[in-house]
C-alpha cells in the first residue's frame, strides 16, 4: 500500500480524531461512517476513500490509542540485568504516574476502551488483532522481572495490569459523576483518588 501524502495523513489524523470521540459516546454499533463524516462536513465518500469499512476505522482508532500508551510506558518497562531492587521499586512508581498521566489527559480513550469491553465482547472474540495485547504483554514482563530481582510480591503479573488499567480507566471516565454522587470536587476526588492508588500498590506489589 501507497504511503499516505502529508495531506492525506493530515485528512486521516482529522478522521480518527472525530471517530475516536464517537466512538466513545456510541461504541461501535452506535455510530456510523456517515455520523464520522457528517461531523467532519465531508462527503462520507471522502471518509471511505480512508477507510473503505466501518470495522478498519474503528480498528485504526485503537491501534492509535494502543501505539500512544506503549510509546508512554515502553521506556519503563524495558528492564535489563544490572537493574537493583531499589531500581525496579522506582520504575514502578514512575510507571503508574505515566500511565495515571496519560489516562488522565485522555478520557476519552477511556471512555472508548471501556465501552469497548462492554459492548463488543463478541466482535472481540473474532478479532484478527487485538491492539492493546502488546502492552499488557510489555507490563506483565516488567512485573515478572521485579519479582524475579525480589522487588515484587510473588503476584499475577497480568491480573495486576489488568487491575492498574481498569481502576484507573474507571475512575477517569466516571468522575464527572462521582463529583454529583460524594458532593466532593473533582480535584479532590482526582487527589485522594491518586494517593490511595499509589497506596494500593505499594501494599498489593513491593516486596517487604
């Protein structure tokens, strides 16, 4: 396949961006080629001229997400042999900020991955690719690592990145409404809610 003009990548960056907020509102059955060009004012024609279905758009968004989120975290994870206790320890720590940051900068990538989950647990069974596995992957070894250097509970590796991304994507897609639910501001909220994961980890993963 041809590599895109600057133009076309521009026009397609432009797709994806509108796509990716529909998709988080609607999920995948709820939104069509033609809600994606209408917000865009283009020809729906325009749109397939990117993306000839419906299933290579809503693949190409999350691709997108999952590239952005290992690009965040595949420096931290990338062990080596002469890493200490006390190094794992802090990569640790630093690995759940960048992931916390970048979650909280871009709700709706969790809003969409949420929905994903939800809505979608057949098409994902007859998924050719699934995007996000490749980061799971990455994280669940780092933690393999730590455990083997003694700086982690003996702990499932997957299950606590399935724990990390699930409360932290929770949290950053509900939070408007759990502002209404305590009565309490979303920057308090959003405090205690970061003190109490670090705390989490701490108790859940760090070796004594």
């Amino acid at each position: 396949m041809a590599r895109p003009t600057p133009k076309g990548q521009r026009a397609r960056e432009q797709i994806l961006d509108a796509a990716q907020s529909l998709f988080a509102d609607g999920g995948f059955h709820g939104t069509s080629v033609r809600d994606v060009a209408g917000t865009l004012g283009i020809p729906t024609a325009s749109l397939l001229h990117h993306f000839p279905r419906k299933e290579k758009l809503y693949g190409a968004v999350l691709e997108r997400i999952a590239d952005a989120l290992g690009e965040a975290l595949t420096k931290v994870v990338v062990a080596d042999e002469t890493m200490t206790v006390e190094d794992y320890r802090e990569r640790l720590v630093t690995l759940t900020r960048r992931f916390w940051r970048w979650a909280n900068k871009n709700p709706v990538h969790s809003r969409l991955l949420l929905r994903e989950l939800l809505d979608n647990p057949a098409r994902i069974g007859e998924a050719r690719r699934l995007h996000l596995a490749p980061v799971v992957a990455r994280f669940a070894e780092f933690i393999r690592g730590g455990q083997q250097a003694g700086a982690f509970r003996a702990i499932d590796p997957v299950m606590f990145t399935i724990h990390l991304a699930g409360s932290t994507s929770y949290f950053v897609a509900v939070v408007p409404t759990l502002t209404r639910v305590t009565g309490r501001s979303e920057a308090a909220l959003t405090r205690d809610y970061r003190k109490d994961l670090a705390a989490m980890i701490e108790r859940l993963v760090l070796a004594e």
